[in-house]
C-alpha cells in the first residue's frame, strides 16, 4: 500500500489553494478503479507535517469528513474556508466553483 499511498499524495500535493478534489477524483487520477476508499485509507494515515494538503480532498458531494476534526470540530472547513473555498448554506462544498479541473 506504501506505493500507492505515495502516488495518492503526489496527486493531493498538486490541488492549488482553494480547489478542492473528491476522493474518486483522485483514485481516478491514480489509476485506481473504483478506489475513494484507498483515497481515504491513504489520507487517514498521512503523517502530520508531510506538507500533503489533505484538507483539500472531500467526498463526491462536497462534505467535509467528521473523521478530519481529531482535534476541533469543524477543522477542515476552517482550512479551507482560510483558503477561499466557498461553501453552501448546506455546509457542502460549491463544487461548481470550486472542484479542482484536473
């Protein structure tokens, strides 16, 4: 999994501030079929301070994960809200407006 976790963050590095990227999106961009859930995996055991901007991937409909907020409640959002990430009065996402085109 160590390889694959690696070609995740590699992708996950190149979301710009402000954009945002969903877990199948990066699974897609990896080559993994069907594998948000290894996205996920890979995101969960990121280490702290590898500079992968993990914040920025969130699940197909634009919802932050409660996973996220080990620390603080609402954590994620507060990180990408920092960034210029718009959200909807639903607390998702616009990923009309801001889903990285990649």
């Amino acid at each position: 999994m160590a390889g694959i976790f690696e070609t995740v963050y590699a992708w996950v590095r190149q979301i710009p501030p402000g954009k945002v990227a969903t877990y199948g999106q990066i699974a897609r961009l990896c080559g993994i079929a069907r594998g948000a859930r290894v996205v996920g995996y890979a995101m969960a055991s990121c280490p702290a301070g590898s500079g992968v901007p993990c914040h920025r991937v969130v699940d197909r409909e634009g919802r932050t994960k409660k996973a996220f907020d080990t620390f603080m409640p609402d954590t994620q959002r507060m990180l990408l809200e920092a960034e210029g990430v718009a959200f909807l009065p639903d607390d998702r996402v616009n990923m009309a407006e801001c889903l990285w085109d990649k």
